[in-house]
C-alpha cells in the first residue's frame, strides 16, 4: 500500500493526525491531534455540564419528567453556549479535513520520492 493512501486511511478513520505519525511527522501530528482533542473535551464537557444540572433540577422536583419540556430547556442552555460549540465544532471538522489532506500531501510527496530512487 502507498504512504499516501495509508496516510489518508489513517488520518480519516481513526484520528486527525494519525496519518502524519505513519508518516514520520510528529509535530504536525501531535498539532492536529492536540487541536482536535481540546475541541473534542469543549464539546463534551459543555454537553455533560447542561446534562448534570438538568439532571439535579429534575432530581429536585424543580422540573417535571416530561420529555418535551427537557427538550426544550436543553435547546435553551445549548443556545447559551451555541458559539462556543459552533466554534469547537468548526475547528475538529477542520482540524480533520487538513490533517487528511495534508497526509495525502505529504504522503504522495514521499511515494514520488521513492518512486525516483
């Protein structure tokens, strides 16, 4: 199998930077894989903060168990902290699609480069 596609498999099925380690890239690796996992922890960390204080409320009795009000009060604390999440969203799809490309890049130049040994 080519460096390129190995690279590209890599970087798209397991993790953004998977492929630049396969790759002998380190530092691009370790960059996308950093980036990826912070907006990763910022989506998750918001989404379990909302959970456990709807959680305590309806504990409490401070809010029925009705599924449509639930749904509704987790709208309204998503659309609270809605840039912050639009924004780590953005930065792991981005984070992915350059660390695929730029594995394919990378990789494809070092297959030429054997190519012409």
């Amino acid at each position: 199998m080519r460096k390129s596609a190995k690279a590209v498999l890599l970087s798209t099925l397991v993790f953004p930077g998977a492929g630049h380690f396969s790759l002998k890239k380190p530092i691009q690796g370790t960059l996308l894989l950093g980036i990826t996992l912070f907006c990763l922890y910022w989506i998750v960390s918001t989404v379990l903060e909302i959970t456990q204080n709807l959680t305590a409320k309806i504990e409490r009795g401070e809010i029925p168990f009705d599924v449509a009000q639930i749904t509704q009060l987790v709208s309204q604390q998503l659309s609270v902290d809605d840039q912050l999440i639009t924004i780590s969203t953005y930065g792991l799809v981005i984070c992915w699609i350059v660390g695929i490309v730029d594995s394919y890049r990378i990789g494809r130049l070092q297959d030429k480069n054997e190519n012409n040994r």
